[in-house]
C-alpha cells in the first residue's frame, strides 16, 4: 500500500515537472486520506520569506477583497498567487505590478498603502519576475499526436494514393495562439481512436490488392466534332431545366480497347436501363420505358449557358468543341448555383467505379482565335487612324467567297453595314467562316474581330440574321504598334487553362469538384492532358438498385475552360474525352508493390514465408514509424502476422493485419520524442528529420532525409537540407497552413460579405484571395527579403483573380498562378492591407476597428489584449446613431473597459481608410490615430512607415514567436521568448531576412532540444 | 504468448466504474425487452429575445408573457410549439452559479456541465455533462453510446466550443455535422451485420488487443516523454475496445428497419439552414426509434459569432448576424433576434412532431424521451434566467404545460432531476444541492 501510494505520488511529482505547489497540494490531499500512510516529517519547501512576510499581507489588504476566486473584478483574481511565480501566474504577476506602478490600482475610494509599501512591492514583483521570466522549462521530450491535415498528408506519401481518408476525422482544435498542432489542444478522445482504427483498415484494404484477380477497368471516350456521328441516337434527351444537350450527331461515344502491360478486364457499360420516370424532365411521369443504347449511359451535356456576355459559350465546329471561359454565375455567389457557371459542360455518365484513382484524358488545343471586338476594347484602343490604311473588301454576304491579302498579319474586320440602313445600326447576329476558323457573336459596331490572317487566298463567308443589312466585309491591315493590336497581341499570347471537374447531377445545383489544378493549354496543336484523382474524394449520388428515374444516379464529368476575371481569353478546343478507372499504372499497383517489394527480388523470393512476412513488416513500419524498428516492435508484427496465419488468414490478409496494427500504433500517430531526463537533451536524427518535415512540409520526411538520418549526415548537412526543403513543392503546404493559422485567416473563411455592396467579393474570388496571405509569406522566405517587407511591399503576389480585385489586371498574365506584381500603389504592400485579413476581420458590412486593433496587436507586435472580463456593460441607447468611432471612443472611456481598449483601438484606426471588404474607400475618413505610445499616424502609409522605422523589432519578434511556436508545436515557455529576443539580434543589421529568420527558429533550442 | 485483456475487465475500468454491469450478462432478453429512457439536449447560442419592455412587443418574449385563465400562453417566437402545449413546459430562473463567475462566452461549454471553469481543478478543464453520464448508463443497451451532433464539426477550442458534450474526463468529445456521414455512421455501418462483418470484428479486436501491448511497452521505454499523452492514448483505446466489445453483441441483432426516404443527406451546413436541421433532426429522431443511441446532444449554433451558423439569419433575411442580434438593444434588432427564436422553434416542433409519430411499445418515443432546449444567457451576457425548455418524458414521470419559475435554482438541480427520471439515481450531479422541487418532475 505504501509503496504503489509513494509511486503514484513520485510519477504526479514527475507527471507535473516540479511544481511544488502542486506537490504541497497533492501532499495535502495524500495526507488527509491516508494521514498515517505518509510521514509526518516530510520536508516541506521553505517559500520565499519576503512573500511571506511582505507581499501576501500587502495583496490581501489592497487587492484581494476585490480580486479573488468568488469575485473575479475584471477577470483577475489575485488569491492564488504564491511566491513561487510559477509560469501560469506571470500574467497576474505583470498585471499587479503594472497597475502598482501606474497608480490605478487599488481605486482611488479604497484604502491606499504608502508609497514605500507600494515601491518595496513593484521592487519585489520585478526582481522575481526577471528571474521566473528567465527559469528554464523542464524538458521531458514531446509526444505530439498528428493534425489531420498531417495524417493526410502522411498516409497519401507512405500509401502512394492519392485517396483523402480523413473526411470523416473530428476537427483539431485551435490553440490560444491560432495553430492547430500545438501539443497542448490536440486531444485525443475514444472517438479519434475509433476514426484511426476504421482508417487503417480502409486505407489498406485500398493500397494492396489481390494479384490472383485480374482488376476490372472501365474505359469509355467521347469525341467531339460538328456532325462527326454518322449513327447518331435518335431520341431527343431532356436532362433537366436549362440544360442543352450537344446536338446528338456532333459527339460519338465508345469503349475504345486499353492499352495495359498486364491483364485486365474490360468493364461493360450497361446500356439497357427501363425507367418511369424522368426521362422527359423532372416532373412527369410517362409510365415504362425501355432504352438500350450507349447514348442513354453517357452524354455530353451544357447547363446554364444562355446568354454569354460575348460571343456563344460553346459552338461545336468541325474539329471538335469549343468553350468560352466557364463564368461564375451570379447564383454561384455564395449560395449554392443552381445551374452552375455559364458554360457549363460536362459530360453525364451512369456507371463510374465506387472506388479506386482514376483518370480523366481531355485532348485539347487552344483555338486559333480572334479578338471579338466591343465597345470597352474599342474605347480603351483608340487612337488617331492610319490616314491610309490597307483594306481588302469582300462583297459577297452568305455564301462562301475568296479574298487575296496581302500581306500576313494582323486584321481588324469590319462588317460595313448598307447605306440605307438607320443610324446606329441595328445589331446582327453575325456567323463569319475563316477558311476553317469559326466566329459567331452578336455584332453592335461595324468593328467586329481582330485576327491573325495569312498572306494570299483567304476564303470566307459570313451569316447574318439580316442579309440585306450588309455591304461588305472589310479587313483592316492592321499596324503592328497600334494599340488594338497589341491589344490582340497580348490576347493571342494567353493560354486557356482548361479544368476537369467531377460531381453528380442534381435537380438543380452542381456538385462539380475539381479534379487536380486547371493546366495551360498552351499549343495550337492537339495535346492530352491527364487530370487524376481518387474517386471516393467526389461526391457520389446513392442511388438504389432499383431505380426508376431516369435522371437518378447520374455522375458528371465537367470540363471547362477556367475563369479568372473576365479576360478575353482564346477559346479552348476540345476533341475527346476519355475516362478510365480505376486507373492502375501497373498491376499490382504501386502501393501494393511498395509494400510487397519487388517481386523479382530473388533473395526475399527465396526467403521463406515468416522471413518476408517479417522483412515486409519491417520495412513498412520503419517508414511509418519515421525510424528503423525495435527489436520488440519486430517481434510483435511477427506475432500478429503467424497468429493470423495459424488461424487461417492467407499470407496477403495476415501481412494486412501487421499494416492496420502499424496505422493504429502510437509510434505512427504521434511523434514522439524520447527524453531520458529533465534536462534538455538534442533531438537525435530521426525525431529531427521528422521535426523538420512535420514543420516544412506539414508532411512525412521523404527518403532523402531519411536517408541522411540513417547516416547521420543530417546535421553536417542541415542547410542544404534545408534549402532543399524550402524549394519544395511541399514548403507551400507549411506557409498556406502557417499563415492561415498565425494570420487567422479562418474568419475570411466563412465571411457572409454584403453581396449588394461588395459584388466583387465572389466565391471564387474568396478562395483565391485566401491563399494570398500564404503565397506572400512564401515568397518573401524564398527570397530572404527583409522583414519590412511584411509590413509594406512594393510588390503584391497575386494570381488574375487576385491583381483583378486589387484593380491591378492589367499587370497579371499567370492565370491561377501568384507572382510577384509591382503595384506602384499606396493603398497597397504588405500584409496589413491584403484583403482576405481586413475583410475577415469585418462583418461582411462594416470595418470593425476594434477586430483590426485586436488583431494586429495580437498577430503583428505579440501584444495580445486581455479577454473581455465576464459583464461587459452595454452602450447606452442614445448612442446608437453616433459614428462607430465615436461610439467606440465611449465604449472606451466607460470604466472597467478604457484598460484594455486603450491597447487596443488605436491600432485599429489606422485600417480605417478600408473598406469590410478589404478595399480602398472612396468616401473620406479619418485614420488619424494617436498609438498606446503616444506617436501620432494618418493612416496606413504613415503607419506603416512608423513600424517598419520604430517596431521592426517587434514585429520580427511577433513573427519569431508565431513561427517558432508553429514549428516546436507548443506554447512557448517564457524564458524560450526571452531567449528568442535575443537571438534575432544576430540579424538586426541585416534587416531581419526572413528565410535567416525561418533558419535561426530551426536551430533554436525549442526546436532542436527535447 | 500475447496476454489476453480481458475486455470486460475494461469495461469496468472505464468512466468510474460504476456502471451496472449485470445488464451485459443479460444481453439478449433484457435489453430487447426494455423499453429506452432518452435524452436529448438541443443548445442555442447568444440566448434568446426577451425583448425590453420600453419597445412593447412583450408578445415577442422567449419566456411566455401571457396568461389566460391561470395558464401561460405561448408569445410569437414559440408559437410553433402551441400543438405541444401539453408535452412542454418552460423553466425560468435556472442559472450555474459558476457561470456567474465566469467569462460570459464560456457558457456553452458549461451548459451540461456546470463546472468552474473560472477556477478549474489542476489538470482539467472542464468536467462531465449530463448527457455522458447519462451514455454512460445507457450505454450497453444500445448501439451507441452517444450521438454528438453540433452546427461546426469537431470541439472548436477553449471557451469557444464547438460541441456541448464533455466526457467522462471532461474532455471535449468532437462533435458530427454532416447528416450524410451521420447516417452513413449509424445506419449503414452497423445495420445487417454479415459474417464478413463479424470477422473483421473480431479481426479488429485482436488488434486492438495488440496495439494496447504495444503502447504499454512504449510507455515503459519512454523514460521521462509526456505520460500524459501515452495515458490519453491508453484510455481512448481502451473504451474503443470496450465499444468493439459491444457492437460484437450487437452485431446478432439486426438493425430495425425504418423508413429513410424523407431524408436529404445532401443537406449541408452551407444550405438552406431549415433544411438543414430538418435533416439533423430526422436523423436523431431515427436514432432514437431504432435504438441506436440514448443520449444525444446537438448544438444548433455557437457562441460570440464563431462558424457558419452566424449567417443563418442573414440567409434568412434578417439583416444581421446572430451574434450582433443578440447584442441588439434597438426594437428592430430585438425583433428580429425573436424572429429567429421563431424560426429555432419551427425546427424544434418539426422535431417533436416526429418523435411523436415514432412509437415505442408504451406509447409516443417522445414519451420516453426527455428533449431539453436552452442557452447558457438570458439577455446578453446574462448567465442568470437561462431560457430553458423541456419537453417529451411523460411515461417518465414529467407533467407539462406548466411555466415554472424558480428563483436562482440551479441549473444541476435539474440535471440531477433529469438523471433521477431516467433511473439513473445518483446522489449528485456536478455542484447540485438536491434534485429541483418543481412540480414538472414527480417528487
């Protein structure tokens, strides 16, 4: 009995790292349940003299009548507080001793201790405070359990799949710091075990397969091309409202024959399907019928795409089918579409495989395309005319006619309309052949297209709605250095990015995923593009087995030219589409091979069966143990493996079961660092190489770094590790995943914006706008630029979408890719002033100053604000109507409240020139603001000039603090942030680069000690 | 030799171990026989409209304001609610008295619990809810112990929580949003149990078995590394063997047969909120008719703005959020806070209607079951007179129709009233002092 309580009690003192309050307590609490079990002579630790005889006696005559347990004044109780300093009292520590020294407290109707009582007690607070600020913290090696978004991406890299399986997964929470891998809020509840169980097993059933079974694949193409189908289906199909089947003779479908190094057999399509329902709408219902051809398992389908600003959304011509940019349509503004963007092109299909990757092939080409002309290109190009310019009529309207040019180059074309006819002229819908090129659009001016044409003999022909309308066509020889062709010529040069999607049809409302990013399609020339993903990652219509509609259970493949903002883009051709899935490269595939081995290698060939069992095992559980195994972790994947076998389980089932067992251990789903005493002690190379890789790549560490920790190289070579790292691809899932946590990007996340006043803040636009904070950060680390940089830049990062919301368009030519623009702008640069933080620091309606201020203080200068204490007066009714500022400078001088608003508004005015959504305001406002400091700013330039001249320190320190606590993956101790301090002043001069900065936090000792 | 643990062995082990555990011997004829005592607490955030009497629209009053002939009658927002006259009533006056003392955003994290969360014992955080004691007795009758349902998946953090339920720890039990995974959770997985699914049972158990003997090795090489963690390991797995354990029981009864095409399981967060809860709802209700859990708790929207659900009365067509209609002091605002009072209520009586159509052998489910609704403030930031609500439990010995108005009971009161009608006689339910003297319950 004594000995397990004197245990339990040596593993508390332990559990709780010397904590001597806590030990005093628990001994207290041992010693009233067992008062003859513990000795009555155990020594107790002297507490410090000068608490006992000064400082307690002096809080609890000034302080804690008002500040205790029952009565917390303002959130602060000061009745717990103990000579001790121990860490989570600091706060109250500093707060007592600020509020000593600035006279407030206590109030001035309370009794007041002298001014040698209050100076021996500040005196007192500040000393120990220097010392407990300085205490080091006991380490005792961290066990960190993975966040989803890391279990993700490591079973994805050690599975070689591309399946998500965490959907299901409870959400990690939020630190108070905003990051979601700090050791202390990741929890871990019987749910969380029950997921990882389920999980495991999920995901290996999915990496290895039977090798005895040949796998079923299904193949089917869609081609397209203006009357390509000589048999074509011969019922007219309605899929729904507003939707626009292509013309059935203009795309073939069929099962063409795959091409496989291995075995494998072809899945069927069925073709014959009965229905009631459905088949003509939604709503009616015919009785039976029967149907029985492929054109009733797939068809090529357009939704929503009446009505194209320009041009038609999609025209099938000869050589296949071509589409416009795919526009967000006005419903797709954050509420769910009902029929999706305009042009909205997919492909319907009843059958797809329930799971496995697969692959979607489009062949495509950009289209060679002319510049439709309006009046907004018209305006923005003119000039004064070439007085004598080069002009080849052609008189012939609607039927087919040559022309001979003289010269190759750039043509505008006119279409003159006939003298009688009223001025202006009335608009044709006009349809004009260029030898094989195809334009059709609704024609207001005479200038209709610009295009690249030929020398010599051009045959056209033109269509209008009106022929008698029409005198001629002209084409205009266009100068190279006017605007309108260099306007076409920037035109010509875009690429459009062609997008596959996939989803299931619904009533109304598109389902469509993205498969993969949208890829340039840059060549003139037929080219495929291979866009591949995890079926079970798309949604899926459940549909029963006995279905009756005919619309039921349809999957769609969508597949689009993608939008930024509205650009003229060349339209992008389609000539087929093909599916396959699953799609095995090789058979087995590679994650089962991974796990099994080469089957060629002799020696495991030969070896017998516990031998390769055992050698299959290792090796996998070395990878997803990120070390080699132990001898007793061997031992016990041998044992699961000849238990299974001895009860019958085939060799292939019983290594599965050493798989699941890996995938559950906590030697995979934590990382774990193994600490022998309380001292710090270095990481060895294994748990750095993982350090390092959970840190830059929120993912596994790859062979490389396993490799070097093998060696033990990793150290020796650590730079070049780490440049290598940051080069990564990967690197980018550390700086979106850091950002959005540091910056707390989450509120921009789920905004509801004003959609009358900020029309531009579309969906779309959102999601590009939140990764900007991300793709900044990751160019300034790449860069090693300054940290000034941070707080003003002359630069943005931004995509289309994104220079296109800044009002800077023009300069962006990277599609979705972000690049570094310089804005010659002042109301732009930095981070203070990307939209995604002002706007998610807003209502959707009004700027919020007192969200702004609290969360540059919190974010930008590591100041954070207290919490609002627990019955936070209400403003008085009349104030109601007054200016939020105004109101705020109210709020702010109630008692009780100018404490912590003091710290907190004056920051926040300085923001106030942007608008909830992020932008510039037009209207007038004042953003003069005079700081807790007392320095005076108008607006954000000055305020930015005011932190980079005198808080650069600050904010380096803010984001050291940020990073470091991102990269160790716990709250930080304070004598660690003391230590941080210093250790940026290495880099002062050199103005703080930032990828320096990343580097110094890896080899802190917060990252590199255990 | 691999030591075989012997499950039961852990079943005692877990949540305090004072669960009855004569009931799994007797798997099979009792618990089929038995007819189920449920629970289901439904939470708003923000509080709900008590409008200041200066703007004259009383009959917009969360709490009744009218009386005809001795008896409440029920003002706008809870008007939904008039065909259950007699199968709810109000609770006025409940408050925890460490709510009082705490930061007023943590009122949702204390709502089942009442714990001090201004002062938490070293080492915790929050204590257990109402709802988990509760699983925890329920749980070897049915298939699952619990249903944690909430507007935003998982815990959300610290004073800003995501999910009302608390386990036996205290700690946060990550919470369900998605009606398709939900349904796939509970009807697909478990339902028609075949051999296939037996052997990977019990494949799965031998696992488990393993990986605990695992970890225990890990945690004596581990020296002096976080024990904390290993033990948060060691427990978790432990209870999901303990639920492996059950569901291998379960597995010889087949799941009810139900009628599921009223459901949209494409029903999101992101939609129609209506349709929505509707869904969220029809899900608990079908939990309940097939006895798949007892104890459900379901967190309609969340405190100080955070998640999506602080859009839904602008998706509405109310003009601002729910958080700033909380903090309203203007008539219009006030309103329109009521307004959505309203809207919470149609969804609660669509709720309640539908535990009325299922059937129990001795009547209505919601007969059997207790259905709480509240928030953790009355008018801003006030953790005095919470708005609470109970409905159903009439075989369980509620009377209803009634709005009682206590003066500064306690929250814990209740509960423990609530834990003693489902025959669960504990002496104490977190700070309570006795079980409430409300004529609502059967002294």
């Amino acid at each position: 009995m004594q000995l397990a309580l004197f245990s339990a009690f040596a593993r508390f003192v332990t559990r709780h790292r010397f904590s001597w309050q806590r030990v005093l307590w628990s001994v207290a609490i041992l010693a009233r349940m067992h008062a003859n079990c513990v000795a009555e002579d155990e020594p107790l630790p002297t507490t410090d003299s000068t608490f006992q005889d000064i400082v307690s006696p002096f809080l609890n005559r000034y302080c804690v009548a008002c500040h205790n347990t029952d009565e917390p004044t303002s959130g602060v109780r000061l009745d717990h507080l103990t000579g001790e300093f121990a860490d989570e009292q600091l706060r109250f520590w500093e707060g007592t001793q600020r509020q000593l020294s600035k006279r407030s407290m206590p109030p001035k109707d309370e009794p007041q201790p002298t001014s040698a009582e209050r100076q021996r007690v500040i005196a007192y607070i500040e000393a120990q405070l220097a010392v407990a600020r300085r205490r080091p913290a006991p380490k005792n090696g961290q066990i960190r359990r993975l966040t989803v978004a890391q279990y993700r991406n490591t079973l994805r890299e050690l599975l070689l799949l591309d399946e998500d399986f965490t959907e299901t997964f409870p959400a990690d929470a939020v630190s108070r710091d905003g990051f979601v891998n700090t050791v202390e809020t990741l929890s871990l509840s019987p749910r969380h075990l029950e997921t990882f169980l389920h999980t495991a097993v999920r995901a290996i059933d999915a990496a290895v397969v039977d090798t005895n079974t040949p796998p079923t694949i299904e193949c089917f193409q869609v081609d397209f091309g203006r009357t390509i189908n000589t048999t074509p289906c011969p019922d007219k199909l309605i899929l729904g409202a507003n939707s626009h089947l292509l013309d059935n003779r203009d795309f073939v479908v069929d099962q063409p024959k795959l091409e496989k190094p291995f075995l494998f057999q072809p899945f069927q399509l069925r073709t014959h399907y009965r229905f009631i329902e459905g088949y003509r709408g939604n709503d009616t219902v015919r009785g039976w019928r029967e149907f029985d051809s492929i054109y009733h398992a797939v068809y090529a389908c357009m939704r929503g795409s009446e009505g194209y600003p320009k041009g038609l959304a999609y025209q099938t011509v000869p050589q296949g089918l071509l589409l416009r940019p795919a526009i967000p349509s006005a419903e797709l503004f954050q509420i769910e579409s009902t029929y999706g963007p305009k042009a909205n092109f997919k492909i319907s299909v009843r059958e797809l495989p329930d799971e496995g990757e697969f692959r979607v092939t489009v062949t495509a080409a950009k289209y060679d395309d002319g510049l439709l002309l309006d009046d907004a290109i018209l305006s923005r190009t003119a000039e004064v005319r070439n007085s004598d310019p080069v002009i080849v009529s052609g008189r012939d309207i609607g039927s087919s006619a040559t022309v001979k040019l003289p010269t190759a180059g750039i043509y505008r074309i006119d279409l003159i309309r006939s003298q009688t006819i009223a001025d202006p002229p009335p608009e044709l819908d006009v349809q004009l052949f260029l030898a094989k090129r195809e334009f059709s659009s609704r024609s207001r001016s005479t200038e209709f297209l610009v295009v690249r044409l030929a020398e010599g003999d051009l045959t056209y022909r033109v269509e209008v709605n009106e022929r008698d309308s029409l005198e001629r066509v002209d084409f205009v020889l266009l100068d190279d250095a006017a605007l309108l062709a260099q306007e076409f010529a920037r035109f010509e040069r875009r690429a459009p990015l062609l997008g596959v999607h996939l989803g299931l049809r619904r009533d109304c409302g598109s389902t469509l995923t993205p498969v993969g990013s949208p890829q340039r399609v840059d060549n003139l020339e037929w080219a495929e593009f291979v866009f591949q993903g995890a079926i079970r990652d798309y949604p899926s219509p459940d549909v029963e087995a006995d279905n009756v509609n005919y619309l039921a259970g349809l999957r769609e493949i969508g597949v689009r030219s993608e939008y930024t903002d509205g650009r003229d883009m060349p339209r992008l051709a389609i000539r087929s589409v093909r599916f396959e899935g699953p799609f095995f490269p090789t058979w087995p595939p590679p994650s089962h091979q991974q796990i099994f081995g080469d089957s060629t290698d002799e020696a495991e060939q030969n070896a017998d069966e516990l031998q390769r069992a055992a050698a299959i095992l290792e090796r996998f559980a070395s990878r997803a143990f990120r070390r080699p195994t132990t001898a007793s972790e061997l031992t016990m994947l041998k044992r699961i493996y000849v238990d299974a076998r001895n009860e019958g389980a085939t060799f292939s089932d019983a290594i599965k079961n050493g798989l699941v067992f890996t995938l559950t251990s906590p030697q995979f789903l934590f990382l774990i660092e193994n600490s022998a005493t309380p001292a710090a002690e270095p990481l060895d190379d294994y748990e750095l190489a993982a350090k390092l890789a959970y840190f830059l790549w929120n993912g596994p560490p790859d062979s490389e770094l396993t490799a070097c920790a093998t060696a033990g190289t990793l150290r020796a070579s650590l730079d070049e590790q780490l440049e290598r790292m940051i080069a990564d691809d990967r690197f980018s899932r550390c700086m979106q995943t850091f950002t959005r946590q540091w910056l707390n990007l989450e509120k921009f996340a789920v905004l509801e914006p004003d959609r009358d006043r900020f029309p531009q803040l579309t969906r779309d636009a959102r999601h590009e706008l939140e990764n900007e904070p991300g793709e900044f950060l990751q160019y300034l680390i790449r860069e090693n630029l300054p940290v000034s940089s941070l707080l003003d830049s002359s630069f943005v990062v931004a995509n289309e979408v994104v220079a296109d919301y800044y009002g800077l368009g023009d300069l962006s030519e990277s599609g979705f890719q972000f690049k570094p623009l310089t804005h010659q702008r002042e109301d732009l640069g930095g981070v203070l002033t990307q939209a995604a933080i002002l706007a998610g620091l807003s209502d959707g309606r009004e700027p919020n100053p007192v969200k702004r201020g609290a969360w540059f203080a919190r974010k930008i200068i590591a100041e954070p604000p207290d919490d609002p204490p627990p019955n936070v007066p209400a403003l008085s009714e009349d104030l109601r109507d007054l200016p939020l500022r105004v109101r705020l400078e109210r709020h702010r001088n109630q008692t009780g409240c100018a404490q912590c608003h003091a710290k907190i508004d004056p920051w926040g005015i300085a923001f106030e020139q942007y608008s909830a959504a992020g932008r510039w305001r037009t209207d007038t406002v004042d953003a003069h603001t005079r700081l807790p400091d007392q320095t005076e700013v108008n607006g954000m330039l000055e305020f930015k000039q005011h932190l980079i001249k005198d808080r650069l320190d600050q904010v380096t320190f803010s984001f050291l603090k940020h990073l470091t606590t991102y990269a160790s993956g716990r709250k930080l101790h304070f004598s660690e942030l003391e230590s941080l301090r210093d250790q940026q002043l290495n880099l002062r001069d050199r103005g703080y680069p930032m990828r320096d900065l990343l580097r110094s936090v890896i080899l802190s000792p917060p990252f590199m000690e255990k | 030799m691999l030591r075989r643990i012997d499950r039961r062995a852990f079943l005692q082990g877990i949540g305090g171990a004072t669960l009855a555990l004569p009931v799994l011997e007797a798997m099979g004829d009792d618990v089929l026989v038995d007819i189920p005592r449920r629970f289901c607490a439904l939470y708003t955030a923000n509080g709900m409209s008590l409008p200041r009497p200066e703007h004259e629209i009383d009959e917009w009053s969360w709490f009744p304001r009218g009386e005809v002939d001795g008896q409440f009658t029920f003002g706008k927002s809870t008007e939904p609610l008039t065909d259950f006259r007699n199968a709810v009533s109000f609770l006025g006056g409940l408050h925890h008295p460490n709510g009082v003392k705490s930061d007023p955003h943590v009122c949702s994290d204390m709502w089942l619990t009442g714990a001090p969360l201004h002062n938490p014992l070293p080492g915790t955080y929050n204590s257990v809810g109402v709802d988990q004691v509760i699983a925890a007795h329920t749980k070897a009758r049915c298939r699952q112990a619990s249903l944690v349902l909430s507007i935003d998946a998982g815990t959300g953090f610290l004073s800003r929580t995501g999910t009302i339920s608390y386990g036996l720890d205290g700690r946060p039990i990550p919470a369900e949003n998605n009606p398709r995974h939900v349904f796939n959770r509970l009807f697909r997985v478990d339902g028609n149990t075949t051999n296939a699914d037996k052997a990977s049972l019990a494949r799965n158990m031998k696992l488990v078995d393993a990986v605990l003997e695992n970890a225990r090795d890990l945690q004596r090489q581990l020296g002096n590394s976080d024990r904390d963690r290993m033990d948060q390991y060691l427990t978790s797995l432990s209870d999901v063997e303990a639920q492996l354990d059950t569901a291998e029981r379960w597995s010889e009864v087949p799941l009810k047969s139900q009628d599921y095409s009223h459901l949209n399981l494409e029903a999101t967060n992101e939609g129609d909120p209506a349709e929505y809860y509707r869904n969220m709802f029809d899900l608990i209700a079908l939990a309940f008719d097939a006895d798949i859990t007892r104890s459900v708790t379901f967190m309609l929207n969340r405190e100080d703005g955070m998640g999506i659900s602080d859009t839904f009365p602008l998706k509405l067509g109310l003009t601002r959020t729910h958080h700033n209609l909380s903090h309203a002091g203007d008539k219009d605002g006030q309103l329109e806070f009521a307004k959505y009072d309203r809207f919470l209520c149609e969804q609660l009586a669509h709720f309640l209607r539908r535990l009325t159509e299922y059937r129990d052998r001795n009547g209505a489910v919601l007969d059997n079951t207790i259905v709480l609704f509240g928030s953790g403030a009355s008018t801003t930031h006030n953790p005095r007179n919470l708005p609470t609500m109970l409905a159903g439990g009439t075989n369980l010995g509620l009377t209803h129709g009634q709005y009682w108005r206590g003066d500064d009971a306690r929250l814990s009161n209740m509960y423990l009233s609530v834990l003693h009608a489902l025959g669960i006689e504990q002496a104490s339910f977190s700070d309570s002092t006795s079980t409430l003297s409300c004529p609502i319950f059967a002294s």
